[in-house]
C-alpha cells in the first residue's frame, strides 16, 4: 500500500489485501470502483476536466429522462429534480449536518433517487448530474450509503472517508499546513499532535477519541444501520446500536484504566457539563466548530429540544423499563423483559424508524447529540454550525460524547440488571470442555500513520498538484494469537465468544466477576468444527469477527482501478464488508506495569449460530458488529452472551468446562 506505516511492516502486509487478477473478462468492478472514486475525487471542487466522460456525464445527463430506469417509475428523481428546479436545496460550500432535519431529508432524497436505478450505468448520471448541484456533504453522504446498501455496489470499496472529507477527521493547523504547501508548491507532511494540552488530564486518552480509524468506523457503524432507514427491516437493529456503542464505551474506560484516568461518569442533565471542549477544527465551509467551557449549565436548544423534554423521554424510557413493558402508539403493550426487549430499547432510545413508539418516547440520543453540539450558542445568537457531536465522524472526539454514551449505556445495564441471571442450563455445553488457553504476549505501541490530505484542498484544471499527507500518532498492537486447547466428546460445530476484561478498577481494588463483566471487551465471537478427543484450535487476531483491516488508500484505490480498467483486467478488492473497529485497536492500550485482565474464552453449542454454514462461510466480512447484509445476526444469543447479565453467582459460570478464564497483562511499550 502507498501508506506508510512505520515499525509495522507485518501488519500493512496483513491489510493490504488488494489483488489484481490479471482476468481479461469481466472488467465490471474496476469501472464500477473507478466512477465512485472520481464521483468522491477533489469533492470540492467541480469535476476535472481530466476525467472528460465523467464530465460530459454531469453536463448531459438527463435524469428525468432516465426515469424509465428507475425501479420507483421516477418519484424519487422527479421528487429530487422538483426540489432543484425550485430552487430549494441547500447551496454548495455550506456545512451539512445529518441532524438537520432539512438537510437530511435532501440527502435521503438523492439516497432514495441511487437506491432506486435499476443499473450502474442510471446509478452513475445520477450521481454526476447531482454531485456539480448538491451540496457537497449532502452528496457525499448519500454516494456512501447508496453504495453501502445498493445490490450491484457490495464489492466496491468506499475509500476512507478521512482522506475524501480530511475536514471532519483533523484539525485547522493541519490543514493550514496544508494550504501552505499547496500555494508554495511544497509537498509537505503536516504532523498532527494532539492539541489538547498537558494540563487537561482528558489530553492522556485523547488519542482514543481523535483516533480517524475509530471516528471511521462509528460513521460507517451508522450509513450500515441508518437512524432515518426505511428499507427492509434490519435484523437486531436496535440491538446493534446498544451493542455498539456499549463497547465503545467500555473500550474508552479501558483506556482510561491504563493511563490512571477514573472511568467515564454519565451525563446529567441538572449538573454542568464538567469537561469543556475546544475543537481546533474547521469546516471546510461555516467556519469554526464551536468551543465549550468548562461546567457548562445545560441550555434549551431552541428549534431542537427544552433540557425538561430531555428528561421527559428518559423518565418514560426508566418507566417502561421498571414496568418491564413499553407502550405502543395503540395503547398495547410489549413486553421487554426478554431477549428481545433490548433491541426494543434500543430502537426506542436511539430512536430509529423502528421504534415502537416515537412520539411517546422520543429520540433520547439523537436529540441529546443536538443538545450537546449545540451548547456554544444554544439560541443561535452567534450563527456558529453545528458542534462536533452534531457529526459522527467528529463526536467522539468530545468528552461528553463517552458522558452520554455511558448515560445511556447504564439506562441499557438497568434493563438488563431485571432479567434473570444465566441457569446452568443455560450456560452448559457437555460436549466440549476447555483444559487451557495459551495466549501470546500482548503490547500495544504507538506508530505514525500517513494520509493524505489532498482532498481538503481547492483545486483546478490549471494549477499543479502537490502531494500533501498528515501524519498522525495511532495505537497498534504487536501481532497475537492464541491457542485453546479442548477435550471433546464428539465433532460438532461450536460457537467461540472471546472476550478481554480489566481486572481491577482505577484505584486497584480488584473486582469480582458481577463487578467486572459488564466492561468485557469482545475481542472475537466464530464458528468452529471440533474433533472428538484431545485437541488444540489456533486463533489468531487478524481473524476477528469485530475488527477490519485499514481500508485501502484513497490514492491506491484510484491507482488500481485504473490500471484494471487502462489493461482491461479484472479488478479483484477483498476487503470484505468493511464494518467493525480498526484491527489495530483490538486491544486497549496497556501501560509498563501491564493491564491486568481476565481472558475469557466461552465455548457454546453450535445450536447458537443463525445460519448452518458459518464456520465456513462469513457471509461478506464481520460481523461482530455489523451482523450480515441483509440477513439474520449470527448469534442467535443476546449480544454480549453471557456477561450481559448479573452473575450474582460466579461458580455457575466457573464450574462449566466449556468456560475457561485466566489473567493476562497487557504491555505497552514506546518505541
Ligand atoms: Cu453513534
């Protein structure tokens, strides 16, 4: 890969995973992924003339001429060519946010016309003809979820959003380097160090919020399952955002266990907001993203929400946990207290177009993002855009993100604390018994890693090109596995969950297992055929079902689509469904003592799994996460199995043979 990616050259080898066949046939995808890559290409910019179709596409594309190529007979184009013609669209080179509520339904709209072209070719003059007439983000947000979720883009690979749209993933003096570079003709590396200072304590994990991999895969964790999504239901959708976000959160605790940092509090909407903000960062178009002080008293928002309606949709939400039902808009009731009622809630508190109720309970998490992102000028006083907890791509950056997140996470934990604790029988499985678990030597270490920023710039036919990277800092880990070795009874398919757990809380009082087990970090969940008798089963961490490798660069992705589509080769790009946390980020950081944490590895009845072939099919990439485009989650247990709920009793877990938990540490060392 282009990137560089210093004192990791056995892990780029691992995430270059680009092939190209040298295949005459079938040159699809490389024409498929080369319009997507030039369509994203200098997005600020109007399409260059060195890409001279694409071009022409854009001036001569008639899109309700093409009507009869849509699956909907036209509505959605018509709809969207109405909304232009009048003259009603937000302009180009103004910020978008997906929380304002026009500005998303515009982008639906364009998400809605890309959904229904019945062909590549209908789905491309669409796009060329709405990309040089929408606003920028509005068109860059629907391209990514229509490829997302289109039936002929699944093979495509999105280039990484922090080199289409550098503005969201860094910061202004970044860019200001950058700028520099361009108008002096100067390739230029902008290192980017966190600009948080020493005395700000949050400044020790700020490099988990900042983290472009991490902030990637929270803004594709929400194109893959949409707040707003209409579509066919979505399997465990709400389960999914609880479950994703929970372990967002507890992945932030960790770090902060490591750097001597107490865990994150919840938020409370009658105390200030302890931790101020300053981003440093500018939109590329709306000037700064607003700043927040210190122990800010919560303000109404005006045109969004009163701080008493943000206590309103929570008292329900507690209401209907406590009565173990929640309540639809015809009065009926449905229950919770089951397996099911998280993904109820978690529909219900997001809120997602699955919600059972909105108008009853809200949109606890949305709005509480517009709330927070909004606190800098709460009337509008100042005209300052939206805060970055109004973007995915930039909210956790802010401390109050993880605030919120664990406000919500802890309403989740009181749903779960009511449900009865695993029986025996629901935890055993005789045929296989677990008799040890060798794991490697885990370390975590810091390394730069090189993007490239040439998106960021304006540009245009006649001025000369000049290569512009960011270097930033990001965690990694030393390369690891492990080993399980087991007894069984008879061949079967079983299911492996394998999760990480700190062992001691900040102040070093060791916690028990009903204390702890709702900070496990899932570090993989997979099928696997064992053989009867005494065997091992090798793992290793690449092969997670929760992380990805880093998705190929922007440059790279241009550079292969070209020579497939130039040598009429096919072009081959596994990087399967890429949704999950950054590989590299599958462990937290250690520190010199070493983390101490329970590795556990919990091996079920392949009776788990939601489809027969999963040991030996992935259906399209991980899963974890994410579950499988269009089908059933994987695991047909609660996520989070078994340390979702109390264990006031750790021998029933201890005593099943096919559990097995020891102490590990993990290091970290600076280079
Ligand atoms: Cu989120």
């Amino acid at each position: 890969m282009g990137t560089a990616r210093a004192g990791s050259m056995k892990w780029s080898a691992v995430a270059a995973v680009l092939l190209v066949a040298a295949v005459a046939e079938g040159a699809d995808l490389a024409h498929r992924q080369q319009a997507v890559n030039r369509l994203l290409y200098r997005i600020h910019s109007p399409i260059l003339s060195k890409f001279p179709e694409l071009k022409q596409l854009s001036n001569s594309f008639d899109p309700r001429g093409n009507a009869g190529s849509c699956k909907d007979g036209g509505n959605a184009v018509n709809h969207l060519m109405d909304e232009l013609d009048a003259g009603r669209l937000l302009e180009q080179h103004h910020w978008f946010s997906l929380f304002n509520t026009r500005q998303r339904e515009e982008a639906l709209m364009l998400v809605d016309v890309l959904l229904n072209c019945e062909n590549f070719e209908t789905f491309v003059g669409n796009a060329a003809f709405f990309r040089e007439r929408m606003n920028e983000g509005e068109f860059v947000y629907a391209i990514y979820v229509a490829v997302s979720h289109s039936d002929f883009m699944q093979d495509v690979v999105l280039p990484p959003l922090y080199e289409v749209t550098p503005h969201m993933f860094t910061n202004s003096e970044v860019l200001d380097r950058a700028y520099t570079a361009k108008m002096t003709q100067t390739p230029a590396n902008s290192t980017w160090t966190s600009l948080a200072p020493r005395k700000n304590h949050e400044q020790r994990v700020a490099y988990f919020g900042e983290d472009i991999g991490m902030n990637s895969h929270h803004v594709h964790w929400h194109m893959d399952f949409p707040f707003w999504w209409h579509g066919d239901e979505i399997d465990r959708k709400g389960e999914l955002f609880f479950w994703a976000h929970h372990q967002l959160t507890v992945r932030f605790d960790a770090e902060r266990l490591s750097n001597y940092l107490p865990p994150v509090d919840e938020l409370y909407w009658d105390r200030p907001i302890k931790e101020g903000f300053a981003p440093h960062t500018n939109y590329k178009y709306g000037g700064e993203f607003p700043t927040r002080p210190d122990n800010k008293n919560f303000e109404d928002v005006d045109g969004v929400a009163r701080i008493r309606d943000m206590k309103e949709m929570e008292s329900r939400i507690r209401d209907a946990i406590a009565h173990g039902y929640v309540d639809k808009s015809d009065g009926s009731h449905i229950d919770i207290d089951n397996n099911h009622g998280i993904d109820v809630l978690g529909a219900a508190i997001e809120s997602s177009t699955s919600s059972v109720n909105p108008s009853y309970y809200g949109a606890l998490h949305n709005q509480a993002h517009r709330v927070l992102g909004a606190q800098a000028d709460p009337h509008g006083k100042f005209n300052m855009p939206p805060g970055v907890m109004e973007h995915f791509e930039t909210a956790t950056r802010d401390p109050s993100f993880f605030r919120l997140h664990k406000y919500m996470d802890n309403i989740f934990k009181e749903h779960k604390d009511r449900l009865p604790p695993y029986t025996a029988a629901d935890l055993k499985y005789d045929n296989v018994e677990i008799t040890g678990v060798d794991v490697d030597e885990l370390s975590t270490f810091f390394e730069d890693f090189k993007f490239d920023l040439g998106n960021s710039l304006d540009t245009a036919d006649n001025v000369k090109h000049v290569e512009v990277h960011a270097l930033v800092p990001r965690l990694n880990h030393k390369p690891f596995g492990y080993n399980i070795h087991y007894k069984a009874d008879h061949a079967e398919t079983v299911t492996v969950r394998v999760y990480l757990t700190p062992k001691y809380d900040n102040n070093g009082v060791r916690l028990d297992m009903e204390e702890g087990r709702w900070n496990s970090i899932l570090l993989d969940t997979f099928w696997v055929n064992v053989q009867a008798g005494e065997h091992d089963y090798h793992r290793d961490a690449t092969q997670s079902n929760v992380a990805i490798p880093d998705r190929p660069a922007f440059q790279e992705l241009i550079r292969l689509a070209d020579e497939a589509v130039a040598s009429g080769s096919e072009l081959v790009l596994d990087h399967g469904h890429s949704c999950g946390h950054p590989q590299r980020l599958l462990l937290p950081k250690g520190n010199e003592k070493g983390l101490e944490c329970w590795f556990t590895v919990f091996v079920t009845s392949g009776d788990d799994a939601a489809h027969d072939d999963l040991h030996s099919n992935d259906h399209g990439g991980n899963h974890g996460y994410c579950g499988i485009h269009g089908g059933q989650y994987p695991d047909k247990r609660p996520m989070g199995f078994p340390f979702d709920r109390r264990i006031p009793n750790a021998a029933v877990l201890l005593e099943q043979p096919n559990f097995h938990s020891h102490t590990v540490r993990v290091y970290h060392k600076e280079e």
